[in-house]
C-alpha cells in the first residue's frame, strides 16, 4: 500500500519533494486531527472543506501555494478568538 500522506504525483513518481506535497501531507493530517479519519467520511463546516478540497486538490497546481497561504486560510476559518 501506500500512506495517505502521499501526494498523488508522489504516488505516481512523477515529482521530487515540492511544497504542494506538503501541502497535501498537511491536509491529511489536518482532517486527521478534526475527525480522527484521513479519509473524507465525516462532514465538516463548509469553510472547512473548502480548505481540505483546495490543500488536496489531484493537481498541485491547484493547491494553495504555500504553507503561509495554507495557514491564513486556517487561521480565516478559526476566527480572531483562537487562542494558540
């Protein structure tokens, strides 16, 4: 098999270690650590899938840019009370 965490160009051995596949190793986790399951089984507020489906997207180019863009994105979702 092969882990979840693999981004699907990784998977397939067509791409070196870029920040899309962290981007998407990030996502898993992300989904991970909200439902306890890597997989989509669990629904999640809107804003919050919008994010997973963007940090996850097949195509790298499609996934946020950089892990900054990532975490304001996160951070827009979680709202000015959080408290890290």
């Amino acid at each position: 098999g092969y882990s979840r965490y693999l981004a699907p160009e990784a998977r397939r051995g067509e791409a070196v270690a870029t920040p899309a596949i962290d981007i998407y190793a990030t996502g898993v986790l992300l989904r991970y650590l909200l439902t306890s399951d890597a997989a989509p089984t669990v629904p999640l507020p809107p804003a919050v899938e919008r994010a997973l489906s963007r940090a996850l997207a097949d195509d790298p180019d499609e996934r946020f840019q950089s892990a900054e863009q990532f975490r304001a994105c996160v951070a827009a979702i979680v709202g000015p009370t959080a408290r890290c």
